[in-house]
C-alpha cells in the first residue's frame, strides 16, 4: 500500500514542513545544552517537542544525545514511521528515522546508539505512570534519569527568525479574524455566533483545530467575546477574561449572550499557525462608551506601553510586573486588575510561542528580562461587574526593542458597530 505525500501541503501546495535547517540548528543547540548540564542524552516523548526537534509529532520517541557524548540523534517511530521520515526532511533529516522496536528491547537499542547513562526525561511533560514505564524498560543503564524539561523550555524561549515569521503570519491571519468581528458583529448578535464567523477564517487559513498549553490540565477556547456582564463571569482559567462559554464543561470562551447598546464588548483571540501563536485583543461596542470606559481603555493602554517599553530597555520580568501593577494601584484599579477579587489573575503578560503558556511571564518571580527573540503577549485588562476593558498585543524583543507581531496600531484599541 502507498500513500501520497504531496498531499501533506499547505493552500496551493505550499511545503509547510519545518525547514531541516531549523531542526539542524534545534538539535545542535539542544545537543550543546546537554553537555553543559552534564547530560549525555535525554528522551523525549512529547507532541510539542517532538515537533520542534524533528518537524513532526508522530507517535514516536526521540533520543538527543550531548555534544561530544557519541550517542546518535534517533526517532524511533512506532506509527506513522513513513510520515515521520518525509515531515523530518526526507533524505535530508538531520536524525535517524527508524521503527520502534517493542519495549523490551528498547534499552538494547539505546545502547546501540551509544547510550552508556539513562537518558533524562521531561518530567514536566510526562505523566507519572509513563515516566515509570519508560523508567522500568532502560534500568539496566547506569544511573537515574534526571528532568530536562527546563533545558527545552530555555532553549525555546528565544525564536529564530523563521519562526518570527510564522508568528507574524498567524498575526496577520488574526487581524483577519477581527476584521471579520468588526464587519458581522454587531448589536443583537452573540458572542458566539461572532466567534463562529472568526474560526472560519482561520480554519480556512490552516489553523489545526489545538492550542496547545504547558499548565496542566489547562486547556483553551481561542476566541473569547465577552459582552458586557460577560466579562465579569470567573472561570478555571489563569486570565483576566474568560468568558461564559458555551456550557459548563466548556466554560471558557465565548457564550450566548447578545451585544446590547452602551456596553463593552471584549473580543480575544488566539490564532494558531503552523504551530506558532498570536494572541490579541481589542473592544468593540453597538455604540458609543461611556466616559467612565473610555478612561479605563486609555488607563490600560498606558501601562501596555509603560510594560513594552520596560521590555525592550531589558528590565526584568518581576520588576515590570511590581511597578506595571503599581500603576493600575494609582490608577483606582487594584481590585479589577485582571480580575476580581477572589479571581484576579497576576500577571500582565505571558511568553508565547508552539504553546500560548510559556516563560517568562510578567509576573512575581520571574526575575529575567524577556530575551532578545523572545516573544510575548502584552495585556492589562481590568474587569468590573459591568464588563470587561483592555488591550493585547503579541511582540518580540529585537535588537532595537520590541517589534509588534500582531496588530498594533493599524486596528484601534475600539470599534464602534
């Protein structure tokens, strides 16, 4: 039986494979990093991982040895084994592509490929019972396996400029989005009929139906409209805005509620492409805000630009975050930042890249500033029991400071239906 791989395309039958350049330069890099933590491999076992490394996220193992170990790049495939070669590169791949052998001789052929130490795992990845059976069929190698998993976390905070560029194309597939928001929303409408025309966009334009998150068990509805009340109802979720979602077991994004005239209308959204995430958020209202909104929309967007510009000078994370909630504190707004109290969020930004939770994070702890090529969403927000107000944008720290991904100023911060 054959199968046709040119069908694994983009629109038009566009490559969207991973460059092996790219995967080259990952596994290098990786490779460097075992060495200096004194690791001679690990073995990863992770869909977002995998498919950093080696361009997909087949049903497979990945064994990266340490710079100097000896201990070859392989992927053992259990399925598919054909597909994981082509989306690797083909002839190309930068690593050994072979099929899985059963369990009970995977230790022999991690030994063959120079394997002397148990290789480390990603803990923060691996659930217990998995750990333990991987764990349980290599315990004749010597030593324990240790965690890895902040090595790959550190490594994939700073993004190469191909990556750069998938995060500016699903930025400019999310405007697309709002565009949409902006042209079919209006007074009398739900959040969820909105958030309906916005997934139509982005499916058509290759989004894979996941976003993926590091928090367990989060996960996440990407287009959360808020109308009015709506912006005020809790949530499981670690953010300012919610949603109602659509029923309890979806209670995150957006709802059945219906725009009504004089209330703010929070629209968030997360678009995915080719694995890369934008993240934005902008207002829209059936007529004019009040005052009283209009104030707390320019309060947050003052300290989105008092937080961008502490970025880009290096400022560290943590002190962004302690004198970026000042601010909100002199503002009036301590007890809606991101929440209300007993729900507040705290944090004004987080780090986005194949997952939408990444580091660092604007927020206590995190005392690192934002690398240069590091990449990150921006956004105060603070909720009251009438609604929902702020402002987000998805960036990265270039040389000369920070470069927006998203939208920025070419889409106001509000739009009125």
């Amino acid at each position: 039986m054959s199968w046709d791989a040119e069908r694994i395309s983009g629109p038009d039958g566009e490559d969207w494979r991973v460059p092996v350049s790219e995967l080259e330069t990952r596994q290098s890099r990786l490779s460097e990093a075992l060495a200096q933590a004194g690791h001679e491999s690990v073995l990863i076992d992770d869909p977002v991982e995998l498919y950093w490394l080696t361009g997909g996220r087949q049903n497979s193992l990945l064994l990266i040895g340490a710079e100097g170990s000896g201990v070859s790049n392989t992927q053992w495939v259990r399925r598919s084994l054909q597909r994981a070669r082509h989306e690797a590169g083909g002839s190309d791949s930068p690593h050994s592509v072979v099929a899985r052998p059963g369990m009970s001789e995977f230790e022999v052929s991690l030994s063959e490929v120079g394997c002397t130490q148990t290789p480390g795992m990603l803990a923060a990845k691996v659930p217990k019972s998995r750990w333990s059976f991987l764990s349980s069929k290599i315990d004749g190698l010597d030593g324990e396996s240790e965690d890895c998993t902040g090595i790959l976390y550190s490594l994939r905070e700073t993004k190469s400029e191909w990556e750069l560029e998938m995060h500016r194309e699903s930025g400019r597939i999310n405007r697309m989005m709002f565009d949409v928001i902006r042209d079919q929303g209006g007074i009398g409408q739900t959040e969820i009929e909105m958030a309906g025309a916005a997934d139509e966009v982005s499916r058509a334009a290759g989004f894979g139906g996941r976003i993926r998150m590091r928090t367990w068990p989060m996960d996440c509805d990407r287009v959360v409209i808020a109308a009015g009340r709506s912006g005020a109802v809790p949530s499981y979720f670690d953010s300012g805005v919610a949603g109602l979602g659509a029923s309890p077991i979806a209670s995150l994004g957006a709802g059945f509620a219906r725009v009504v005239m004089g209330e703010p209308v929070l629209v968030d959204i997360v678009h995915v492409h080719r694995g890369y995430v934008s993240d934005c958020t902008r207002m829209f209202s059936a007529g004019r805000l009040s005052d009283e909104w209009m104030q707390k929309l320019n309060d947050m967007e003052e300290v989105a630009d008092f937080v961008i510009d502490s970025l880009g000078k290096g400022v560290d994370c943590s002190t962004v975050w302690d004198e970026g909630s000042a601010m909100v504190t002199e503002m009036g707004h301590a007890s809606h930042l991101m929440g209300m109290p007993p729900d507040q969020a705290r944090f004004l930004g987080h780090s986005v890249g194949l997952e939408l939770d990444e580091t660092p994070v604007i927020a206590s702890g995190f005392d690192q500033p934002l690398q240069k090529g590091g990449t990150m969403a921006i956004e105060p927000k603070v909720i009251y029991s009438e609604g929902a107000i702020g402002v987000e944008d998805t960036w990265v720290r270039g040389a000369d400071g920070m470069e927006c991904l998203t939208m920025g100023e070419s889409f106001p911060l509000l739009t009125e239906w």
